[in-house]
C-alpha cells in the first residue's frame, strides 16, 4: 500500500509540474523578416510573426535590368 501511494504522490507531482508549467515565450513574436525569394523567379518577400502564425507576404517582383 504504501508503494502505491509514493508512486500515486510522483505521478502526479510529475504530472503537475508538466501539464501546468508555463510555456516559453516566442522569441519571433511581433517580428517581420525581409528577404528575396528565387523560386522561380526573384520575388521581394516578408515573413511577419505573431504569437502563433506566420504569414508570407509578397510584395513586388523584382526585375533584372
């Protein structure tokens, strides 16, 4: 009986400190990334975060002169 408990008392102990711990920030929230995409062709593109999407904006296409 008392094995059963001691494992009863670490389950949840284990299982408190798992399911209720907070979770880490997101370092990329709120960011915007710029860049050149060369697939196919060259496009000017942004990448902007939030806490949990990301969206791809593409902006204008570049012209080799």
């Amino acid at each position: 009986m008392k094995n059963a408990k001691n494992f009863l008392f670490t389950a949840f102990l284990f299982l408190s400190t798992v399911c209720f711990s907070p979770q880490s920030a997101n370092p990329l929230a709120n960011t915007e990334w710029n860049g050149i995409a060369n697939i196919p062709s060259p496009e000017e593109i942004t990448f902007k975060f939030s806490n949990d999407t990301i969206d791809l904006v593409f902006q204008e296409t570049l012209r080799k002169k």
